[in-house]
C-alpha cells in the first residue's frame, strides 16, 4: 500500500485515496485522519458522498439475479454428468482406438507369422545343403576332407559351442568324408558328409536355431530326400539323407527324432 | 487442501456469476455460456486446483480467465474477418448517440472498458479487498487503485453530460 505511506504527510487524501476510503481499504490512523478533516472541508465530504452515492447506484443497477433465474444448463448437477459423459465418451473412443490398433496389431502380426509358418519349411537349408554338395564328387566341396570322426568332431568344436557330439552312422555303412561351414540366415552352419561304400551321401547339419521362428523336432520329406530335424541345446540339427535307396531305411528309422525326448 | 466442491455451494454462487459474466459480456446468452465454461472448468480441473480461500473469489478469477480467452480468440476472428472485408461489429463501441443516452449508471457503467467494468463489479458491487481484485484480476494492488480512480472518474464525466437536476434544484 505504497499510497498510504505517500501521503501519510500530507493532510488532503489523494483521489484514489478517497476510493480507498469509501472502499474501506484505509488503515485506521489514515482513515481517523480524513474523519477529522471532514467537519472542516466540505469539498472532500462532498466527493465521498459523491462516490458512495455513485457506487450505490451502480450496485442498484446491477441487482444479483435470482437463483430461478439461472438457466438449467448452469446447473453444477447437470454440469458434473456433462464432463462425465464427454469424459466417458473421450474414453470410449480411446478405448476404440486401441482397440482397433490392438486387434489390427496382433492379428497382423499373428497373419504374419501364420503365413510365414505355411510358407516356412524347417531346415530348408540343410535339404539345400544336401542338394548343392552331397550330391558332387570330389574333394573341392568340403572344407576338411577327414575320414576320422576326431578331427571333425575338434573342428565342429571350434566352430560351435559344446555341439553334440558326431553321429556314428557306422554299423549303417556311412562313414564321414568331410565338413563345410555354410552362412545361413540363422548364422554359420556346418554340414558334415557321410559317404558309404556306394558313394551315396547322408549330410549331419548343425546350425543356430534363429529366432524368428521356432520348431521342434520332425521330419520333413523333400522330393526324394528325407531331412530328419531336432533341437539340441543351443543348435538345431538335421540329418538329410535320399529316400530312394533302401540302404538308409534303418538309419532314418535309428534316428527318426519323433522317438526321440524332447530336449 | 479443499473442501469439496459441493453442488450446494457453487448453486450459491451461481446467481454472481451470471452478473458478473454480463457485466463483462453485456449480453445474457454470452454471458450464461462464459459462465457454463467457467464451471466446466472449475469442476473438470477440480478440487485439487481449489485452495482453501473463497469460493467466489476463486470462480471470478477462473470466469475472468476465460473471458479474456474468449476476448484474444474474438480479436483473431474478427482479424480473419477483417481479411475478408467484413467490418468488425459496432455494435459495442459507444456512438454519438449512446452517450447522449448514458443517462443510467448502467449505460454509462456499460461504455466503460471491460477491465474497468471487470474492477468495478468486483470492488463496488462485489466488495472484494482490493487484494482479492487484485488476484481476482491477475494485476498489481497499485494498478487497481488507479485504475479504478479512472474508472469511477469516466462514470462520473459521461453521468454528468445529463442535464443538470441539482442546479433546478437550488435555483428552487
């Protein structure tokens, strides 16, 4: 009230001042002060009436209308249920809207994922494996040419972390004959061809599951080669071996993983 | 932190608020919309936006908020408008002829600028504290006591362009 220490000297209130006194916003000594001057200075009485009577009549002009008079909408009943039916209906369509999202969301991805389960055939690549290189002679194809089952078990081992240990197809009359890493999507494979004394081929293929799409174990038929797969650890596995032949029938039945326990 | 907003205390307060929104509006059907958007305001925001001090004060100050919204949203329309050659409406400037009629409070209190007409119903007709107009208003103390000198003073000179009654009198 930086006003009223102004004038604190001055005896004659200032204009605004005299609002404040009408107004009752005086300190008591200010307002005692101009009480005094009031017998003696009939100017300023006349200026506060002035301003009392003004006010008076602008309070009389603005009369507090009726409380009949308010209108139904201004109700704060009727006013509450209205924020709670556009709130309501606020989340009705975000609740809408997730959902729409949500069901085209999963059920998109569920499609996908369908799709690719219809179109995906488990260890395709070993079958292409078998096809690209089993069936070529020659020593070129593989990476370590090794008859002993030791030296590409220690190779398998440094390319892959506790593999499962080689098959021994012998007592079918497979022998290993040697062993190629091959990139696939899932990462580095490796194929390990058998040969028996006929020079027809089975190839061991082991390689990292992936992530996209898992499976168990199984047996797929290709044409005419049969690729047996099973899960193992960190690695799937598969053995393709040809159908055509009666030679592998014993050894498709010894490792068919459908008998085998899940691991 | 507050009481709760109950349905019998804002119905009490209602009746104001529809004055003081027409004060600042000067019609009836505006004035009754500031006021709906004033409770949903108050109400959606809630209790927790409402301290402990005076319901009324607390509701002017949220009704003059949205007033001076709804002003700066007119302003921006009216500036579209203009774009489109259509004039702004005349219809609340005084002409010639208003205050030659100014003869009511009322008519003279209703030419005064929306701030002064917004100060005096608080302070005259309200008898807020002129710290409560103060807050009520979102200005300064000092500015409130000069402006509301200004604005009894302009009342007072368009009141007094009416003829003369006091001089007849004490010719009498």
């Amino acid at each position: 009230m930086t006003i009223h220490k102004t004038t604190q000297h001055s005896l004659m209130p200032a204009d605004a001042e005299l609002h404040a006194y009408v107004d009752g916003e005086l300190d008591t000594a200010r307002r005692a002060q101009i009480d005094a001057l009031l017998p003696t200075h009939p100017d300023l009485a006349r200026q506060i009436d002035a301003i009392r009577a003004a006010a008076q009549q602008l309070r009389a002009s603005l009369p507090e209308p009726s409380p009949a008079d308010t209108p139904a909408r201004l109700d704060p009943f009727r006013i509450r249920r209205t924020l709670r039916d556009r709130a309501q209906r606020r989340m009705a369509v975000a609740a809408s809207l997730v959902m729409a999202l949500g069901i085209g969301g999963v059920g998109g991805w569920q499609t996908r994922e369908l799709a690719m389960r219809q179109n995906y055939l488990p260890m395709a690549d070993a079958v292409q494996a078998y096809r690209m290189f089993a069936a070529s002679e020659g020593p070129q194809v593989v990476d370590v040419s090794a008859t002993d089952p030791r030296a590409l078990q220690s190779w398998l081992d440094r390319h892959f972390v506790q593999p499962a240990p080689l098959p021994d197809f012998t007592q079918y009359g497979f022998r290993p004959a040697g062993g190629r890493l091959m990139p696939t999507e899932q990462g580095t494979a490796a194929m390990v061809l058998y040969r028996n004394d006929q020079g027809q081929t089975i190839v061991y293929y082991v390689r990292p599951p992936g992530n996209l799409l898992r499976f168990g174990n199984g047996n797929r038929q290709d044409g005419n080669l049969l690729a047996q797969y099973w899960r193992q650890g960190r690695y799937s596995y598969a053995v393709v071996s040809p159908t055509d032949t009666p030679v592998t029938r014993t050894l498709q039945q010894a490792i068919e993983p459908s008998r085998r326990d899940a691991t | 932190m507050s009481q709760t907003l109950t349905d019998d205390a804002l119905r009490e307060v209602i009746p104001r608020l529809r004055r003081f929104a027409l004060t600042l509006t000067r019609q009836e059907a505006s004035a009754d919309d500031l006021v709906q958007a004033c409770l949903e305001r108050a109400l959606s925001r809630g209790a927790a936006r409402h301290h402990d001090g005076d319901l009324r004060a607390w509701l002017f100050t949220i009704l003059y908020r949205q007033f001076l919204d709804g002003q700066r949203r007119a302003k921006r329309y009216a500036g579209v408008l203009a774009l489109f050659g259509v004039g702004d409406d005349a219809d609340m400037a005084p002409s010639t002829e208003d205050v030659v009629l100014a003869r009511s409070a009322l008519q003279a209190f209703n030419h005064l600028p929306a701030e002064q007409r917004a100060l005096l119903t608080l302070i005259t007709v309200e008898g807020l504290t002129y710290q409560e107009a103060a807050d009520t208003l979102g200005v300064a103390i000092g500015t409130i006591m000069s402006r509301l000198s200004r604005a009894r003073k302009a009342m007072r000179d368009m009141t007094e362009g009416q003829p003369a009654r006091p001089t007849v009198q004490v010719l009498k």
